[in-house]
C-alpha cells in the first residue's frame, strides 16, 4: 500500500494537472468566436470552401479534354484562378473568425489575464486599421474595374479568347470580403473593450 507521503504527492500531482488544464482553458477562453457574426463567417466558410474542390474538379475535366481528347478549353483556366481567389479573399474573414491568424502563443502563455485582454483590444484594433486601408484600396482598384473614366458601367475583362469579365468580379469579391473584415474587427474591438472595462470593475 503507498505511504501517506506517496499519497499526498499523487494528489498535489492530480491537483496540477487539473490546474494547468484550468489555465489552458482560460487562455483559449478568449480566443474563440466572440461575436454572432463571427459565427456565421465561420459557417459560410464550411460552403466557401467546397469552391476548392469545384476548382480541382474542372481542373481534372480540363487535363482530360485535352490530353485524351485533343479538346482544351478556354474557360477553365480562368474560373479555377476566379474560385481560388474568391476562397483565399474570404480566408481573412475566416480566420478572424475563428481567431486563427499568426501570433506568438508563447506571450500569450506567459502573459495574465489582464495582459492577454490588453492584447485583445490591440490585435482588434490593427486589424480594424489593415482592413480599412486594404479596403480603402480595393475600393479604388474595383471603381476602376467597374466604372471606366467616362464615368459609364465598363467592367475589366481577361482579354483572353473567352473575355470573361472575371478580373472586376474578383476585385470586387475582395473588396466584399475586406469590408466583412473590417466589421468583424469593429465588432472585436467593442467587445474586448467591454469586456475588459467590465473585469475592471
């Protein structure tokens, strides 16, 4: 049978391990969908990302018309790079989502609660910055895709033999996706600001 000593050292065991496991859940505690919105996002990108398998679909369709056919296409060069894009411009939106983009974990691991809520509202308020001044110029870029100097309707098109006017749908989906951005991150910062002057008082 273990001594009393042995017992007591396999409980303060026990007691660490359900404390490191408190500390590891209130570190992921704030890095989790915080908002209603964020929710969505990251439902919309389950379907966003069957666009990846579409693209490699056609892409499979193309290497058989032409290699055991002799008969290319024209358009699935174009629609691959269109659906790609799509799903890498709503990448950003996804990923602060699900709070996924890169960040030095071991700051974080090391820092307290009220460090790591200090981090919250600065990591919020950057991406509020970078979103707006990468949507500012996407803005730009799909007026002049989409409204010629003239003033009229004249949307950019690939100049390729199929012409698709793909090159302005893409930007604009861009300038969609960083304006979501941009919400998410407004939405962040009023969170953390929140939540970090309620666990002040």
């Amino acid at each position: 049978m273990p001594d009393r000593a042995s017992s007591a050292a396999i409980a303060r065991h026990g007691d660490q391990e359900q404390a490191d496991g408190e500390a590891v859940y209130d570190l992921l505690a704030d890095t989790r969908p915080v908002t209603a919105l964020d929710r969505r996002v990251d439902r919309l990108g389950r379907y966003v990302g069957v666009l990846f398998l579409v693209a490699v679909a056609i892409s499979f369709y193309e290497i058989v018309m032409r290699y055991a056919f002799n008969a290319p296409t024209i358009w699935v060069h174009e629609t691959v790079i269109a659906l790609v894009a799509v799903c890498y411009a709503f990448g950003g939106a996804f990923a602060l989502a699900r709070d996924s983009h890169i960040r030095i974990g071991l700051i974080r691991a090391v820092a307290g609660p009220r460090v790591r809520k200090i981090l919250n509202v600065v990591n919020a308020a950057m991406a509020l910055v970078f979103a707006a001044a990468l949507g500012w110029a996407a803005y730009l870029m799909t007026r002049k895709a989409w409204i010629s100097p003239a003033g009229e309707l004249s949307l950019d098109r690939s100049g390729s033999a199929w012409n698709p006017p793909l090159p302005a749908m893409i930007k604009a989906g861009l300038l969609v996706c960083l304006v979501l951005m941009g919400v998410q991150a407004l939405l962040h910062l009023v969170h953390w600001l929140r939540d970090s002057m309620g666990r002040e008082h």
